[in-house]
C-alpha cells in the first residue's frame, strides 16, 4: 500500500491536462508532441498540394489566381519540409533513441521541452502569412532574391519563422548527440549501436552545420530589404547568384537531413521482417557518413544554368555521380538482407519494401539529374518535381509511416488494425505512382515546374496526376483514423511485438514506463 | 466532363504507344525528350537515352532480385532464414562496379558539355533580356531590338474561349534566328532572376540581373521552336514563353532589313505636342500590355499584392510624383522601372492614361519633352 500512495504522490507532483503538455520534460511525451505536430503539419501542406492539384487538373486558370498559386507552392514546400517531414523524424529520435540505446531520458530534457515548444509559435507565424494583406510569400521556398525580395508584409514574418525553426532543429540535434555520447548503455559500442541511432547522430551533425548556414543567409535577405544593405543586390555590389550557393549550402545537406534518418528506420525494419539480421552493417554506417560528407560539395548541381565555370560544372557532376556509390551500396544491403530470409509482409513491411523500390527509382532519375548537359534540360522541370517526390514522400514520408506502424504498438501497448493498416498501404503506394510517376514525361516534354497554367499538350498527365494526388490526398486521412484508433486501445501488444524484432526497445514492456531505463541494461 | 477529355487520351495512348513515332503534334513532344534540332540538342538526347538505359538495366537486375526474393523467401512458404550477414567480397564488387559505370557516363558527358560551354567563334550575337513578365531580343550587331509577350488571349486564359493549338506558348514578335549560323546569346534580366529555356535547342540559361550568362546554337532546320520562362519570377512566371522562329539565311536578312526599317520609321519627334486624345488612346495601349498583368485592366489591382490606381492616391495626386514611380519604380516590390522599357511619349501616354481612366479624371495630361525632363 505504501507503495502505492508514494507512487501517487509522484504523479500528483506532475502537472496534468494541458500542463502536462506544457511543462514536459519527458522524452516519450515530447516525442508524441513532435509527432502529432507533424501529422497536423502533413495534413496542413497536403491541403495544399490539393489545391495546386486541382488548379493543374486542367489548362487554364479554374480556382485561384497565379500569385495564390504561387504562395501554395511556396508554403507546401517550407510546411512540408520544416513542418512535416523534419519534425517527424525528430519525434521518432524522442521516442526512439534512449530506448534503443537503454537511457532514462534524453540528456537535456528541458532543452527538449524548448525545442518543441518553438515550433508551434514558428509556425503560426509563417501560416499567419496567409491571412495578411498581399498574402503568403510567393517567391519560391528557396526564397532566391530578387524576387524574394518582392515579397510584402509577410517577409519579416517568414524571416523569424525560419530562424525559429532553425533553433529548434538545433537544439534538437545537439540533445541528440550529448544523449548518443553520454547516456548509451554499458557495453553499447558504437558499432552495436543500432542504425537507426547512428543514421540520426550523422544527422545531428548534418543539422548542426547547416542550419546557422540557413540563418544567416536569410538574414542577410532581411538587412537587404529592410536595412538597405546590398549582399545579393548586383547594382549595389553584391551579387544574387551567391544567395543561391549558400542556400544550397545549407539545402543539399538539408535533403539528406530529410533521408537519413528513414535509411535508419529501414534498416531497422527490413531485418526484423526477414527475420535474419542486417547485411553489411559496418559498410551501412560508413556509407551513411559518406553521404554526409558528399552532401557538403555537391551543392552546386542545384544551380547548373546560373553559368558557372565549366571547371566547376565538371567538379559538381563528377562530385554528385559519387553519390550514386554509398547509396547504392545502401540499397544492395538492404536487397540481401532480404535475400533468404524468411519474410512476413505486415504494414511496416510493406512500407519499408516500397520505400526500397521507389526510392531507388528516385535515386536514378537524381543520377540522370547529375549529368550536366542533360540537366539543363530536366533543370526547373517537372522531371525535377517527379525526383524529389519520389524521394521525399515514397522515400522519407513512407519510411516515417513504415516507422509508426512498426513502433505503435511499443508506444501505445495495443496494435494497430492490420487489415487497415495494408489498405492504407496499397492505396498509398498505388495512388502515390498514379501522382508522381506521370510528372516524369511532363518534365521531358518540358513543363516548366511552379506554373499554374500549362500549353495544352500537358494536359493528360496533368489529369492523372491530379487523380493520383486526389486519392493519395484521401488515403491519408485512413493514416490518421488507424493512429488514432490504436492510441485509443486494439489489441494488447507483447514486450517484443514482432517475432523477429531485436533490440533495447524491445524488452521494455508495451508500453514502456514513463522514464525507459531506470537501470542501465547490459549488453553484450 | 473528365470521361470526355480522357478518351481521346486512351485512345492517343493505344496509339501512340503502337505508333511511338507517329507524326502527330502529340507524339512530337509526348513522353520523352525531343531529339531537338541541334547537333548538341542531339546528343544531349543521346545522352539522356544511355543513362535512361543504364538505370533501366540496374533497375531490372536489383529489383529482379527483390521480386524474386519477395516471392521466394517467405515465412509462408516455408522459407527458413539464412544468418549470413557480411561478404567482404560482394561489398567491394558492388562499390568498384558502379564506379566503373559512373566513369563510362562521365566520359561522354563531359565531352558534350565542353562542346556546349564553347561559344567562341559566333556569327551574330543577340542579347535576351528578362522582364517581368516578357522577354526583350536586342540584335547588337544590326542596332535593333523588340519585345516579346505572350499573346494567347485573356479570354482563353479565363476559359471563355477555346484554347489556341499553341496555348500560352506563342508571343507577338517571336526571336528569329538564321539557320547554319553559330548564333550566341547573352541573357541577363532587368528584374528578377528568369531563364530563358527551349528544348528543342537544348538551351537552358538562367537570365539574371547584374550579370549575363553566355549560350549559343546552331539551328539546322527552319521551324518555330517554343519554349517559355523556366524559372520562377512571380506572378506571371507562367505567361512568359519563349519563340524561335528558324529563317533561311536570305529570309533572315530580308526581316533584318523591314526591323531596321521599321526601328527607323519609329523615331519620333521629341518636341511634338500631343493631344489629350492621342495620349489616351496610346496610353490604353501601352498599359495593357505593360500594366493591366498587375494593376489589372480596371485599374482595380489587386488587393494586397498589388496597389489599385483607380482613384488611388498617386494617379490622382502631383503628377511629378506618379510620374516618378513610373519611370523609377519602386524599390524592394515588383514596380519596374518603366523609364528604360518605354520610350518618352509611351511614358507620357501612359501616366496621362492613368490620371484619366476609369473615373480619375484629373483632366492633366503630361508631355513627352516632360518625360524627357524628368528622366
């Protein structure tokens, strides 16, 4: 009994309701504010990418007029990629990293509560845009001046939002590595770690260089505009095309900051489901930091018709076909980790086997990108769109469902539907090549991307990638109903969950205690 | 609605994917690059076709592998699961391979890439200039130079009309060009940053201010190559399209001989006093073309992005205050800076229009020797 009143007396000195929330310091409830922020999030940028679809369903202006056209572009990329996909992965680090690595906690768990907190905040701000007279910023979420420059009220706005966002992607990049270098348990080397751990502390790092990259150059945008100050002004001395280096400084890591972690999630699940541990592990975490490395000197093949020397051009090209080797040697593990094994298909799956097939197909239309003299003709095109979709949403979007289906049931306790959960897939993955994979030829013919209106013989692939984006749009809210339904009970799940499944987290109970390991677990 | 549209499509498709190389407009721009009208235009295809193959290849081999595994190595089926988990020797082939085929890439590629980076030894240069939202040919050797806007009506833009066969891809004055003649173009831009782009010649440049980019070609051809603006530059990113108009070398001398003519014949006399009339009627004009894309032709503009002139401030105050934005524009928003893109009565036209449409009635009007003045 004693027990017992002492155990309620700790509970009652926790603040419940939206306090709890507020004041949190716990790594599991950050990591599932993180994560319902990100649904949110997902949700908010896929409306409007609904939008946009629909004004292309057909030529002509139907729905909104081009400069709303143009703030939906700009607003679906900064939502989707600082609101959606970043956040996310941060909240798979929260949950994940002190279970698999046998800590209590994160090791700077008010930092944590901070790096959170920041977020909402940010991103009131860049949504309020929207409702301010002249609207959302319309140049571009790569913001080049001049033209960014042309935007009204909303600037400063989106200035502050993004050296928000940068902060708190900083502070969440550095609890990850003291927590990684301090908290591991006895016996966790670094080369036990799992990859999911490694892929984020690479990450980390890749965050913690380039973000101050971001922030400075934008600004630099700022003082520009409202101080008079002429760092991308050529009539001033400066010079636009530099806006664009650093830019892509900070870009090209940041696309990586986008697919690393979901080669970690990966990696985690693909052994799991074939019941036969990783190939090549060692050769997965170099490759990892090889990519990493290369992501520093390959900003260039973004920016291939501003004329650059052809030295450069020539660097930039060889430079980015390189890329092509660690990820390949990715790819051929995660293939014979398959290889003989003995695999079941439950959602997670199935998620991680399609991110596989359609990240690869994105990785080569990104080798075909890399040829200079072939760029300049998919350069600013669809082709450039199909690309990064199929990178980002079937490679790192899918990767984050594959993750919630695989751990739900760890963090709940109960499990998700089954049979939802493959319909969510096949849907997903159906629709999601009915949207994307039809924006390849767009972008041979030469559809220019960021257009609201098309020459007519875009037409048909329009449609059906407007179909396509329609139904995957529709499918997602399946997502949302089969997490919420889970969060709510289903099915008691085991300690291990999945029969194949190795790891710290996995010998916690589901779900696991409030602070993961209060004793440090040995292994071995 | 939509079955409507779709069937001429499946029907194209069954077709098309029969007859790939049919001559229809469909088949000539359709599913993959076009083989363009260039040496270099071709083998960029070239180029394109062997790492499409290459892809394809690898493609075939590892997912063939995955689909057989998929298949074959499953619980259901009784599979039991090896415990192999490293091979020393497959990891160094399958890093030293794919190098070896990057390399085989690299080579051809970067031959082409020498060849199109060599714009020494041109014939005839012409300098292209982006605007929002139009593009500007300046013939610098023949002293002559035009616009290029788009002109696909309004009215098919808003979907009141039929849309034309070359639907936002057609302008008023299209670039022309002689075929056999190595032409280079400097692209630079007067606002933002644009890039001038068409496929056909495998011409892709970004335009930016401050700075010119060098490209050139060789047209083998004669033909209307179309492209338009492949990078955005604001609102109207989308209507500004790019036409290349391939002449024989005697057809491209004549029109050379009419636009010097022409450029002659419109030298105005600067002292001469306009009417009130005549500038209205010129001012219509020059504002739809140069102002109504923003300031809309109501002059009602556009709430928040951009200003209304109707009854605002500016077109009825001081006249040397609306003249002032209109020849300098205005700094940190998209208001250009007419004074170089206009001409001194085109500028007295067009403020005098403003101060007098849609119920301003200021009842002034402002001279072309004031324009002139107040440059």
């Amino acid at each position: 009994m004693s027990t017992a009143t002492t155990h309620d007396a700790h509970h009652e000195h926790q603040p419940s309701g939206i306090m709890r929330w507020l004041t949190t310091t716990n790594h599991k409830d950050i990591g599932t504010l993180y994560l319902l922020f990100s649904l949110l999030m997902f949700f908010i940028g896929g409306a409007m990418a609904m939008i946009i679809r629909a004004e292309l369903f057909q030529p002509g202006l139907q729905m909104v007029n081009p400069d709303f056209f143009n703030q939906m572009t700009t607003m679906h990329a900064l939502v989707m990629i600082f609101g959606a996909v970043m956040p996310a992965f941060v909240g798979l680090a929260n949950w994940l990293v002190p279970m698999m690595i046998g800590a209590p906690d994160m090791a700077l768990p008010r930092m944590n509560n901070w790096s959170f907190w920041i977020l909402p905040f940010a991103f009131l701000m860049l949504l309020a845009t929207l409702f301010m007279p002249g609207g959302a910023p319309a140049g571009g979420w790569t913001l080049y001046p001049p033209l960014s420059l042309q935007t009204g009220m909303a600037f400063p706005f989106l200035i502050f939002a993004i050296h928000m966002m940068g902060m708190s992607s900083i502070m969440g990049a550095i609890n990850v590595v003291v927590t990684i270098f301090n908290m591991r348990a006895p016996g966790m080397t670094f080369m036990k770690m799992p990859l999911f751990v490694w892929t984020w502390l690479i990450t980390a790092y890749l965050l913690i260089a380039t973000m101050p990259v971001l922030a400075g150059s934008v600004t630099m945008l700022l003082t520009d505009k409202f101080f008079n100050t002429s760092f991308f002004n050529a009539a001033g001395g400066g010079d636009p095309v530099m806006f664009q280096h650093i830019f892509w400084f900070f870009g090209h890591p940041e696309v990586y900051i986008l697919i690393l972690p979901a080669f970690g999630i990966v990696s985690q699940i693909i052994p799991t489901f074939a019941r036969k541990p990783l190939f090549g592990y060692s050769s997965m975490v170099y490759a990892t930091a090889s990519i990493a490395f290369l992501s520093f000197i390959v900003w260039g093949h973004h920016m291939f018709t501003v004329g650059m020397p052809i030295k450069g051009e020539l660097f930039y090209m060889y430079a980015t076909m390189l890329i092509a080797v660690p990820t390949g040697v990715k790819v051929f593990n995660w293939v014979s980790t398959m290889w003989k094994g003995s695999m079941t298909f439950e959602t997670p799956m199935l998620f991680a086997v399609a991110f596989v097939f359609l990240f690869t197909i994105g990785g080569f239309s990104g080798l075909m990108l890399a040829i200079t003299p072939v760029d300049f003709q998919y350069q600013e095109t669809y082709f450039v769109v199909a690309h990064f979709h199929y990178v980002l949403v079937t490679g790192a979007i899918f990767a984050i469902m594959a993750a919630v289906y695989y751990w739900i049931p760890k963090w709940t306790g109960n499990m998700y539907d089954e049979k939802l959960g493959k319909l969510h897939f096949w849907i997903s993955c159906i629709s999601v090549n009915v949207l994307f994979f039809p924006q390849h030829f767009l972008g041979l013919a030469g559809m220019p991307r960021r257009i609201p209106d098309y020459a007519v013989q875009f037409t048909e692939f329009n449609m059906i990638s407007s179909i396509g984006g329609f139904v995957f749009g529709l499918s997602q809210l399946m997502f949302a109903y089969i997490v919420f339904k889970t969060i709510r009970g289903g099915a008691k799940a085991t300690d291990q969950v999945w029969e194949g499944a190795h790891g710290l987290e996995w010998t916690l109970p589901s779900p696991p205690p409030y602070h993961s390991f209060t004793t440090a677990p040995e292994v071995k | 609605m939509l079955v409507r549209k779709l069937i001429p499509w499946l029907s194209r498709l069954l077709g098309g994917s029969l007859l790939l190389a049919a001559n229809s407009a469909y088949a000539e721009y359709g599913l993959n690059l076009p083989q363009g009208v260039t040496e270099i235009s071709r083998e960029v295809y070239d180029l394109h076709m062997l790492i499409f193959w290459i892809c394809v290849v690898i493609g075939a081999v590892v997912f063939g592998v995955m689909l057989y595994s998929i298949f074959h190595h499953r619980k259901s089926k009784g599979a039991k699961a090896a415990q192999f988990h490293e091979s020393t020797t497959v990891e160094i082939i399958w890093t030293v391979v794919p190098i070896l085929i990057l390399v085989a890439m690299a080579i051809p590629a970067t031959k082409t890439l020498l060849k199109m980076e060599d714009v020494a030894n041109a014939d005839i240069t012409i300098k292209i200039t982006g605007y929002q939202w139009k593009w500007r040919y300046d013939y610098l050797d023949q002293n002559f130079g035009f616009y290029s806007v788009l002109s696909t009506p309004r009215e098919q833009i808003e979907n009141t009309a039929d849309k034309s066969e070359h639907y936002l891809r057609e302008v008023d004055r299209p670039l022309v060009v002689p075929v056999g003649t190595k032409v280079r173009f400097l692209i630079t831009s007067n606002d933002v940053i644009h890039a001038w782009g068409v496929p056909d010649l495998a011409i892709k440049k970004d335009a930016i201010p401050g700075f010119i980019n060098e490209v050139w070609t060789l047209i083998e051809t004669p033909g209307t190559y179309r492209g338009q603006c492949v990078e955005l530059c604001g609102k109207d990113h989308g209507y500004m399209p790019v036409v290349v108009e391939a002449k024989s070398i005697e057809d491209y001398q004549l029109w050379v001989g009419e636009q010097q003519a022409l450029a002659l014949a419109s030298t105005e006399d600067p002292d001469k006093v306009w009417t009130a009339d005549e500038l209205m009627a010129k001012g219509e004009q020059v504002y739809a073309t140069n102002c109504a894309a923003c300031h809309m032709a109501g002059g009602e503009g556009v709430p928040g992005a951009f200003p209304a002139l109707k009854g605002s401030k500016i077109a009825t105050g001081p006249i040397a205050d609306h003249s002032n934005i209109v020849l300098h524009g205005k700094a940190g928003t998209a208001m250009a800076a007419f004074a170089a893109q206009l001409s001194d009565s085109e500028l007295a036209a067009v403020i005098t229009y403003e101060r007098n449409a849609w119920g301003n009635n200021t009842g002034d009007s402002i001279q072309p020797s004031q324009v002139k003045a107040a440059r």
